[in-house]
C-alpha cells in the first residue's frame, strides 16, 4: 500500500485543509484536500473541526478517505514544478 507523505494540516486558500505529497511518475507533488471534502465523503464531523480535538478528527477522516483520495491522486496527469499544490475539493470525489 502506498501512503501519504508529510500530512499536516495546513492552511490553503484561507480554509483549514490537509495538505500532503504523493508520488506522482517518480515524482513528488503536493495535494491538499478540503475541509468540506472530508465532511461529505469521509465522515468528519463539522463540530468536531470547532473542538480541541479538530487535528485529531480531521487526521482520522484522511485516513478513512485515504484510499479513495489516494485513487484521485492517482488519476493526476502530472506533476507541477514550482511549489504549487493541486486542491481536491468535495466534487472531486
């Protein structure tokens, strides 16, 4: 199985997201999945995002997902240079 490389929760475009690298053609690229992604496909809870416990209930929906936004991921047709990231947002899934 392959898994994510570096997942952390970020802040992109001004909202709360995770934010992690795939492989992508033996190269690295930077995804990052919405907040609002991980509510509707992956069970987050939006009152747990107001909790103390928001780092751990957003991780623990990425993982449920992982599968899943491994496989979008997946389906990218390259890699961009410079920084950027591609944003998987809730229609993406």
């Amino acid at each position: 199985m392959v898994y994510p490389i570096e997942p952390r929760i970020a802040y992109v475009e001004g909202d709360v997201a995770v934010q992690f690298k795939y492989l992508i053609a033996g190269r690295s690229q930077t995804y990052v999945v919405t907040l609002q992604a991980l509510e509707d496909h992956f069970g987050l809870n939006p009152t747990a995002v107001a909790s103390q416990q928001r780092d751990v209930a957003i991780g623990e929906a990425f993982q449920r997902g992982w599968e899943r936004i491994r496989n979008v991921a997946a389906r990218s047709k390259r890699a961009l240079d410079g920084g950027h990231h591609i944003v998987r947002h809730t229609d993406d899934f």
